[in-house]
C-alpha cells in the first residue's frame, strides 16, 4: 500500500529526509496553506499519531476543499483506525477529482473489501490489477475475489503474481492457492502449499523512502588544556539551492511504451523535480567538552553537541535538530622516538525532523595517530608528517520509515569503515597538504540500500601571513556500489530497469576564517555536493553558502 512519500536533507552532519510522491500523473500544487498543514499531517501519519493527523488533514480540507492528496491522506488515516466507513467517503472524492490515479483507486478497493463489501470493492481493484498487477499485495486481494466468484484459474494467476513482503499476506496467499489448486484438482500440488503455511504471525517491513543525511557545519576548535571546560556557541544564516535534494533535470529519460509502472515512475520523477528547494535560512550551534580526568598520558572527557537548521521559504518541514553526546578517551605518549596517540571515542547521535524523531546513531571509533620524523625537500625545506588510521563502526536506527500502512526500518543497519590519513606540513604548520583513503560497507536489512564503498580524501589549508586569515579546501569522491537491484519503478535507470544501484558523489568545501577579538571567529563556508547514479532519481546537486559567528571560550 502506498503513500506519499517525500524527501527530507538539510544542513547537518548530513543531509537528507524526503517525501517522495507515488503517483501516476504529475500533482499540480495546493493552496499554500493547505500544502503546509499536508506536510504536517504527513510527519504525524508517519509517527502513527493518527488523530493529530487528521486535524491537520480536516483543517487542510477547509483551506482547499479540492486538493486529492489532502483526501488520499485522510482515507489512508480512517484506514489505519480501522475505520473504512469513513474512509470511502474521501478516497471516492479524491478519486473523481484524479480518475486516473491508480493509488487512489487502489485504496478506494481497498477500503470496500475492509468493509467488507466485496461487489464495491471489485471495479477498483480490478482496474488497478490490469494496469499493474505487481502492486503490494494486489494480487491476493484480486485472487480471493475472484475465488469467491469462482473463477478459479483467473484467482490461481493472481496468486502467482502477487508480490508482498508482509507476512501475514503471504501466509494467505499460500492458503488460498492451495484450495484454489485442491478444487482445480491438483491434489499433491494443493497439499504442499498449505503445509508451507505457518501459523506464527508476524510482518516483515518492505521497502522505504530514500533517506540520506550527509552535511553538518561544526568545527570544534582545539582544546586548551589547561581548561577542563571547552564551550563553543555558534550562530550562521545559510542558502541552499537543494534543500529538499531534487533530482538533477539533466537525467531525463523517456517513458517505456506499455509499462505503466514505469510511466508512473518517470511522472513521479518528473514532480520531484519540481519541487520547491531552495531557501534561505539560519542555523545555531552548541559545543560543550569536559575533561574530567588527567592523569599522566591519560585523559578521559565527555561532549555534547547541538545543532539546529531552520528553513526558509515554507520549507520548515525539512528542518533539523540534531543531539550528540560522546565520551572519549585519549593515551599520548612517545615509542622509539615517534610521539603518537590512541583515541577511543563513543556517541550516540539522536536527529529529529521537524520536530519529529527520525535517525539514532550508536558510534564508537578507534584511531591511532604518529608523528613520524621530517623530511627536507630542496627550494621547499622541512616537511613535517602525520599519520592516521581508524576504524569506526556505526549502528543506525531510522524510525518510523513508512509504505503504506506498516512501519518500515528498512534501512536499519551497520556500517564498518577503516581509514588511512597522511597530512605533509610545511613552513612549520603554515600549509598542510591532506590525503587519505577510507573504505567502508553498510549493511541494511533492505538489501537494496547495502553498499560497498571506497572515498578518497584530499584537500589542503592555508595560513595567509596577512589578517590571520586561514583558507581550506576539501575534496574526497566516494564510489558506491549496492548489492542489490532496486525494487520500486521510480527507482530505475536511463532505460526504465530496475538495476544495481552505482553511486559517485564528489564533495567540494572551500572555508575561509577569520579569528575577530574577544574570542570569536568568523567563518565563511561554501560546500558543493554532485552525486551521478545509475539511477535517475539519486542523480542530484547540491550548493550550500554559509557565514557563520562562533564564540569560544
């Protein structure tokens, strides 16, 4: 069952969360009031806060009484209460507003065989089945209906076609295949399937929105260690031209004649792109560290940080908090003449949407760091080295990841990620030269967002004699390469097939800082991300500037 899905990002450690449209003709947009209250609506529906959803969605339909998508939510919320009486009413109307809307008149189907009135919910689902019979668990509704009509051969193929992660859906699809076989008198046949039905009940979560969260603007100056208390405030306004991560234009391809799927696909591809997405806004940050224990080489401390975006131009739905708290802990010391140190970190990183909770992070990472001895290079003179390898690994938990009515964690998952980094100093730390290598894999219960994938990091920074101005560059690609094809058709290539997905996204940060009195600097900061995919949708650009006033203390 689907829902609307859009795409959400914005500044922060990363970017990313959207709702992404399914549906099978380009939306034009509502009443601006209304589209904010549907926005609103769409992140309670997604936390299962039904009746805070449908407030929003009522007053929604008030401001515009016309708008579809306002009534495709309000028959999905009445369906979710197990209330399909009520949610005929609405899906009916959206539907004679979009009669060509296949999800609209799926859930109108839907809504009747709840009920159940099973002649009303025949037309519509059988409409949809021959337009796209792959649709979530159409098929079994499609091939009890006509089992109870007794056209048994034409229940038997919708069973064969029916796709469906849920579990309970599965479950009776084997049951009623296997009667529809006993009764077409394929005895063995029949037996076999009902003994593969099991009576444990549980669901299996299926496909969710694409979620990428991939910027933050934090920078932790360097510690005084004779303070145990480090705090940095910082406070910045930002434009960014892709607040939402609209697909690049560029990426046209053709609807395939005779897939309606794909067709769908390229009219959702088509609204995505758009979409409103660029805004101004401002942004507000926080740092605390404390060292709680000295002692020889050792040091322990523990951190927190906030971070917070607010959107501009009504795209307050995309902006994010974010709550980091970490302890780390440091050995420093000298072996066969070569300083080095070992760090352990730990945080746990909690990011809300909106308000609304939407990624949790367990992060511990281990890392060692040696100075090796200088070198001299003629006209350049002495280059001094840093080494540093770490491995890090991550546990994420998205919440509420939604497709149609059942929550989805889909993306939950691991990723390992072991990195080499070398820094060459020259003029006594006045320039540095960064390069670096880091290889990571992730893997998610949805296996399509799996990836193995290999960054390289380069980059420099520049003390200007002048102004005590301090320029830096930074530059890493990261080529990904996912285990699995996708799975839903928005999700296709140039050709409109569902294939492996082959990311590389190229990341550019240029920051020129200036150090002002009383202990604050100034940051000017532009960051460009370019992702090019196998596939359509995740083709995108992005630009962000940013001037940002930091107080340390």
């Amino acid at each position: 069952m689907h829902v609307d899905v859009r795409w959400f990002c914005a500044l922060v450690l990363v970017s990313s969360f959207f709702l992404v449209s399914f549906w099978s003709s380009p939306v034009s947009a509502g009443k601006p009031e209304a589209e904010i209250l549907l926005a609103r609506a769409t992140l309670a529906y997604e936390n299962e806060e039904y009746e805070q959803a449908k407030t929003f969605l009522l007053e929604a339909i008030d401001q515009d009484p016309d708008n579809s998508r306002v009534l495709y939510y309000l028959g999905l919320v009445h369906l979710a209460q197990k209330q399909p009486a009520q949610a005929v009413p609405y899906l009916g109307k959206g539907l004679s507003i979009r009669p060509s809307n296949l999800f609209l008149r799926y859930q109108l189907g839907l809504a009747y065989f709840a009920l159940p009135d099973y002649e009303k919910a025949a037309p519509p689902l059988f409409e949809v089945y021959e337009k796209q019979p792959t649709l979530d668990s159409l098929g079994f509704y499609v091939g009890y209906l006509l089992y109870r009509k007794k056209d048994y051969e034409g229940a038997l193929a919708a069973f064969d076609v029916n796709q469906t992660q849920d579990f309970d859906t599965q479950q009776l699809t084997l049951f009623y295949r296997g009667l529809t076989l006993g009764v077409l008198g394929l005895s063995d046949q029949a037996i076999e399937e009902l003994e593969e039905v099991q009576l444990e009940r549980s669901v299996s979560p299926i496909s969710s929105a694409a979620i990428r969260i991939r910027e933050r603007l934090a920078a932790k100056k360097k510690a005084d260690e004779t303070k145990p208390w480090q705090l940095q405030v910082s406070l910045g306004g930002f434009y960014d031209d892709n607040v939402a991560i609209n697909p690049d234009s560029s990426s046209n391809a053709p609807s395939v004649p005779g897939s309606t799927a794909r067709e769908a696909g390229n009219d959702a591809l088509r609204d995505l792109r758009r979409r409103d997405t660029k805004a101004p806004g401002f942004l507000a940050a926080l740092r605390a560290d404390y060292s709680f224990w000295r002692e020889g080489p050792f040091e322990v401390s523990g951190n927190y940080s906030f971070f917070q975006t607010v959107n501009g131009n009504g795209l307050s739905e995309l902006n994010i908090q974010d709550h980091l708290v970490g302890l780390s802990g440091f050995y420093r010391d000298v072996a066969f003449k070569l300083p080095y140190q070992i760090d352990l970190q730990y945080t746990f990183d909690f990011l809300l949407l909106d308000m609304s909770k939407f990624l949790a992070r367990h992060t511990p990472t281990l890392s060692a760091t040696v100075v090796p001895p200088s070198f001299t290079i003629p006209k350049i003179g002495s280059v001094g080295n840093l080494t540093s390898v770490l491995y890090r690994y991550r546990n994420q938990t998205f919440f509420k990841e939604r497709v149609g009515q059942r929550s989805q964690n889909l993306r939950d998952g691991q990723n390992n990620m072991m990195g080499l980094l070398h820094v060459f100093r020259f003029a006594d730390d006045q320039i540095l030269f960064r390069l670096g290598y880091q290889y990571d894999n992730e893997s998610t219960i949805a296996k399509q967002f799996s990836y193995s994938g290999n960054r390289l990091l380069t980059g420099g920074q520049w003390l200007i004699p002048w102004g005590g101005l301090t320029l830096r560059y930074d530059y890493d690609i990261h080529w990904r390469a996912y285990d699995k094809k996708q799975t839903f058709e928005l999700f296709t290539d140039k050709d409109g097939s569902l294939v492996k997905r082959k990311d590389t996204q190229h990341t550019h940060l240029v920051q020129l800082t200036k150090p002002l009195p009383y202990n604050l600097t100034l940051t000017v900061q532009y960051q460009g991300i370019f992702n090019k995919s196998k596939v359509r949708v995740y083709d995108y650009s992005k630009n962000v500037g940013t001037l940002i006033l930091t107080w340390a203390y």
